[in-house]
C-alpha cells in the first residue's frame, strides 16, 4: 500500500503537471490538454496552451492526488 500511494503522488502530479487545466480568455469551463500543444484559435493563430493555464483547478488537482496517496502511505502505516 505505501508504494502505491507513492506512485499515485508521482505519477499522479506528473500527469497532472504535464496534461493541465487551461482556459482560453478565462471563461468557460476548464478543458484539458498536453501543456507543450498549440490551440488553434477562430482566426487561424496558434495559441500555446501554456499561456492559458487555470491556475486555480491545477492546484486543486494537485492536492485532490497527493492527499489520496499521503492517505494510502498513512494507512499502511497501521
């Protein structure tokens, strides 16, 4: 148990780092998408999705996953 709540706060915060939250001029619900793509926009512009990050939902991601594996670790302590 403790190695899987090891590599759920691994490879869940890599995931989530490298597949993150954006949304374009901060309406709408949040999509996800591979943090190095390109959006095509409306007019034919590229638009890295780097620059549209939904800070907010990424961090909420984040704790969401490596409270489940601390969990998972303290768990298998007893």
């Amino acid at each position: 148990m403790k190695k899987v709540g090891f590599l759920i706060c691994i490879a869940g915060s890599v995931a989530a780092i490298l597949i993150p939250p954006y949304k374009l001029a901060g309406i709408g619900d949040p999509r996800w998408g591979f943090i190095l793509a390109d959006i095509v926009a409306a007019f034919g512009q590229h638009i890295r999705i780097y620059d549209h990050l939904d800070v907010q939902t990424l961090l909420m991601e984040l704790i969401a996953i490596n409270l489940i594996g601390v969990a998972l670790i303290l768990v298998s302590r007893k």
